[in-house]
C-alpha cells in the first residue's frame, strides 16, 4: 500500500498538470479529482468508542441535521491525511460544505482538542489533524 505523502505528492503533480491544461484551454476549475481515489482508513469500532468517549456532550446537538459523528470524523481525517481540498470530499461523507462548517465550529470551540487526546501523538492521524486544526485556527488569528 503506497504511503500517503508519496500518493499526495504524486496527485500534487499531476493535479498542477491538469489545471495548467484546462487553463490553458479556458476551462477554469477541474472537476475530477485524483484524491477521491485516494484510501484512507476510518475509524474502527474500537477506535471510535475510544473517541466517543473523549466528545462533549451530545455530538451533533447544535444542528437539527448533526448527523453521524463517527462519519464526520472519519470524513475530517481523510481531509487531514490526504490534505485535499475539502471540494474534493468524497461523496460518500456528504457534503463538503457541511462537513467544513462543522469542522470550523469544532475548531472554534476546542473540541477538537478533546479529539485529539483520544489519538496517541504518534499517530499520524494525530500530527495531521492537529496541523488541520492548528493551520485553521493561525489564519482565523490573522
């Protein structure tokens, strides 16, 4: 199984190809994106009642279409593990705009911090998503 960063770095460069070809051809924003091929494991069950464990309250109560937690989560670690765009969300997750919304509001009120207790700091998801969060968090200050 091909490393994240090598299958980033690769789509990175082609990604650059593509858009240089559909500028050049007028045609503005590629649709098609190599990342929505890209893998990335979710949570297993274990994983996830461990991480349970650490979010406040009831998950989702803001919204009246919260929705499910565990694929929210999921959908934010393949954005911070692929570091893709999130228009380049997967559709199986939902919509991208949602799940940044949601994203923003969970950065917005530290619960991301009790998520990434949950992950050992030398995972990779852990170093990913505290750059995701942290990265988020440093433009907002600006």
């Amino acid at each position: 199984m091909a490393n994240v960063m090598d299958v980033h770095s690769e789509i990175t460069r082609s990604r650059k190809l593509e858009r240089s070809r559909s500028v050049s051809k007028g045609l503005g924003r590629v649709e098609s994106s190599p990342y929505r091929q890209v893998y990335v494991p979710k949570l297993s069950d274990a994983e996830w009642m461990h991480t349970l464990g650490f979010l406040p309250g009831r998950v989702g109560a803001r919204a009246r279409n919260g929705g499910d937690a565990r694929n929210f989560l999921d959908s934010v670690l393949w954005v911070a593990q692929t570091r893709a765009l999130w228009s380049d969300l997967p559709q199986e997750f939902g919509p991208p705009h949602r799940m940044y919304v949601r994203f923003i509001r969970w950065s917005v009120d530290g619960t991301w911090f009790f998520v990434l207790s949950s992950f050992s700091p030398r995972d990779e998801r852990h170093v990913r998503l505290f750059e995701l969060v942290e990265g988020y968090l440093s433009r907002k200050r600006r």
